[in-house]
C-alpha cells in the first residue's frame, strides 16, 4: 500500500512537471494551453497553502499559549492580531482605510525598522568577521567594501581629485571585478537549480514525501 | 509545430549526463573538493543532539512557485537529512519558511524522516511551520523561534534576500552554528560577511551530495561540472571568434 503511494506521487509530478518543462520548448498550442493551466492550478493550490500555512502558524503558537512556553505572551499577542486583522479583512474587506492603515502604520513601519537594522547588523558582521575569520579573503572582502563605500559616500569637501579616484576605482572594482564574478555565480546557481529540478522530476528527490 | 532544439538538447545532454553519473555512482564514486562548512555541519548537529539543543532548518523566504524554489528543493533534501539525525533526540529538528506550500512541504519531508526511523508518533506537524508571509516578517518571526526552541545549530538553504543577512545575523548572537546560501548573488555577498560558514555559489544545492543523501546528488555535481566546462569552452570560443570579427 504504502509503496503504491509513492509512486502515485512520484508518477503525477513526473508528468505534470515534464508537461509544464516541454511548454517551454515546445511551440504546440495544446502544449501551451494545458502547461497554462496546470500553472493556474499551481497558483491556486499554493494560495491553499498559504492558508494552511497561516493555520500552521496559528496552531503553533496557540500550543505555545496552551503550554505557556517561554515568550508565550508574544504568541498569545500574535495570535491577537492576526485574528483581529482577519476579521477586519472579512468585515470590511481588503481595500477599506482601516485594514489597510494596518499595513501603512504597523506592517511597513516594523518591515522599513528591520531594513535599517540590516546596516548596523553589516556593519558589526564586518567587525566580527575581521575578528574571526583572519584570512585573505576576509581581507579582500572587507577591503573591497571599504573602497566601495569611499567611492559612493559624499566626500566633506564636494567634488577633490580623492573622491572622483575613489569613484573610479569604486566602478571600475563594481563593472569589472564584481561583475564578472557574479556572473560565474549566477551561472553555477542556475546549473544547480536545473539538476535539483531535474532530481524532482526524474523522481530522485521526493520532497512530497513517502 | 515549433521545437527550440538547442534548449532541448541541453536539456537531454543534462538528462543524460544526470542518468550515467548515477549509473556509474556506485562503480567510480566520485570526490569532491572540501566543503569546511558541510564538514563542520556533521559534528555541529552531533554536539547539539547529545546537549539537547535544537536543529533549524530554514528554507527561505522563496515560494514553490517560480526559480526561486530550487535552492529550498535542495534545502528540502538536507532538512531530511537532519530530521533523521535528529528525530530520536530530545529536541527533533525544526524548519520554518514565508511561503505556505513550502512549509506543507517540509511537513511532509519531516514526517517522511520520522517514519523512515520507526519513529511516526514522534512526529509534530508545528515542527514545520510558515513563520511569516513576507521576507521581512519571516525574518521578524526567527528570534523567537530561534530562543525558545533552544536552537544550536541553525541552517539557512533556500532563497534569501538582504533579509538573509539578518536571519544569520539572529543566529551568531546567540553563538549558534550558523551555515547559509542562498542563490541570489547580492544575499551571497551579505551572508559572507553576517554567518560564520557561508555556502558561495552552486555550492548551497551541493548539500544532499556531501551529506550522502543519495548517488543521484553525486550524479548533479559531476553532471553540472560537464556541462560548466562545456559552458566555458563555448564562451571562450565565441570570445575568440568576435575578437577575429567573425559573427555567429
């Protein structure tokens, strides 16, 4: 039985996902049709997800609360809030002042801190890797950074001979040296993204489960 | 009928090439250049089974749909992993992710783990969880996660932006294990400086390969190792014929 299963499993995303592969390079109209829809369904299953994911969520934290687990108030909060704004969503619908003053003066406020927290985390990262990792490519790396950040930020005096050198040096490290190497990088990543789709559907790599 | 036969054959050369690597897997095993921060992840998970600490796996802030969700595929292969070196400790691993189907998908892979062991009632469908349904408050939701669950060891493979560094960042406060990758290149560079073992390139889906997941990983190593040289030789050859003014 259970061995029927996973190959029931393995059978379906073999052929939805080879239907969808030859979609792009196949220029058959039916092809095209049928790889559309198989698309939509994705769309659709994944917002399924995404609501079974919010319930996941739920659950977690209503177990923390249950249990009173260490930081349980801030579940018991988050747990608040989510069903406030989902009720007010329901109610009011996604468009009103009210649920979307939630987003403007709650969500995008907390989003725009945490973004500002990302440089002084950088920035004390950079300390700790010179601290920790004394090698040539800790150096280089903060280096690199270094002359970067001389190259962009506003010199005291305007426009010396210093800061347009630095400017210079600043694109010729970002167009020249940056540039090719991120492009050996995207490259490996995309030979890397192709063999781990192909495992999924050649059947190797089953992360749909047993 | 219109065929793009030269994305197609790449394609079956690749198919190709995956297949005859596993063929031969067993008969030339293959090996691969150290990884110090795969080989500092065995002994890492050890310490925090045998203190009683927490494994995190997470994967990423991408969705299943789109390009996105290969780096979190290969997460999905290395979070089985881990579950199954953790699953009859006192704390069993734990994986959160932003996308919804992502987080039903390491459900799925945990329980997997659980059961492969003999351990199914072990099993907490909560230790797979979605914290947050955009990057940033995923990221928001990780501190939390990562000091009541006691977590030592703490594993980012999936698709990260800038907030990867700061989902790192969380982890080498609390002097955790930290090892990250993701396949955006601008997160690459941030990870590099923010975790103590950072995954450089390809080398975030070479996880399942160096924690012998299977000969089909050994297989995707060597088969893009082929297809990269092959890759080079025609970049250098169009290099060569531009230079002397012939065009393509």
């Amino acid at each position: 039985m259970k061995l029927g299963a996973w190959i029931v499993w393995t059978a379906v995303a073999m052929a939805f996902g080879g239907v969808v592969l030859a979609g792009y390079f196949v220029q058959w109209q039916t092809l095209l049709e049928l790889r559309l829809l198989f698309m939509r369904w994705a769309i659709l299953l994944s917002a399924t997800a995404l609501l079974l994911g919010i319930l996941n969520l739920l659950a977690a934290h209503l177990h923390k609360v249950n249990l009173q687990e260490s930081g349980w108030p801030y579940s018991a909060l988050l747990i608040v809030i989510l069903l406030g704004t989902l009720v007010l969503g329901l109610v009011f619908g996604p468009d009103n002042r009210v649920v979307l003053s939630l987003f403007e003066y709650i969500q995008l406020p907390v989003e725009a801190t945490l973004m500002a927290l990302l440089a002084v985390s950088l920035a004390a990262a950079g300390v700790r890797m010179v601290m920790r990792r004394r090698d040539i490519y800790s150096l280089i790396f903060i280096g690199t950074a270094l002359l970067v950040l001389l190259g962009t930020a506003p010199w005291p005096l305007g426009g010396t001979g210093l800061s347009a050198t630095f400017g210079w040096l600043r694109n010729w490290l970002a167009q020249v040296w940056a540039a090719g190497a991120a492009r050996g990088i995207v490259l490996g990543v995309a030979l890397g993204a192709v063999t781990t789709g192909l495992r999924v559907l050649l059947g190797a790599d089953r992360p749909y489960g047993d | 009928m219109n065929f793009d036969w030269v994305g197609l054959a790449i394609l079956l050369v690749f198919v190709f090439l995956l297949l005859l690597f596993a063929a031969l897997g067993r008969r030339w095993p293959a090996s691969f250049r150290r990884l110090p921060a795969y080989e500092a992840l065995g002994a890492a998970i050890e310490r925090a089974v045998e203190a009683g600490e927490r494994v995190h796996v997470s994967l990423g802030t991408g969705s299943v749909i789109g390009p996105e969700s290969a780096p979190a595929m290969a997460g999905l292969v290395v979070l089985s992993k881990v579950a199954a070196a953790t699953v009859m400790s006192d704390r069993p691993a734990v994986a959160t992710t932003a996308d919804g189907a992502m987080a039903v998908l390491a459900q799925d892979t945990l329980r997997t783990a659980h059961a492969r062991v003999g351990a199914a009632d072990r099993y907490q469908p909560t230790a797979g969880r979605m914290l947050g349904a955009t990057p940033y408050s995923y990221a928001a939701g990780l501190p939390v996660v990562l000091a009541t669950e006691g977590v030592s060891v703490h594993i980012l493979t999936g698709s990260f932006g800038a907030e990867g560094a700061l989902a790192a960042d969380f982890g080498e406060r609390r002097h955790a294990f930290v090892i990250a990758g993701s396949d955006d290149v601008h997160a690459q560079a941030l990870l590099h400086a923010t975790a103590d073992n950072p995954l450089i390139g390809e080398e975030v889906f070479a996880g399942g390969a160096y924690l012998n997941a299977g000969v089909f990983h050994g297989a995707s190593l060597r088969a893009q190792d082929v297809i990269r040289v092959l890759v080079i030789l025609a970049i250098l050859a169009g290099t060569l014929l531009r230079t002397l003014g012939i065009g393509l």
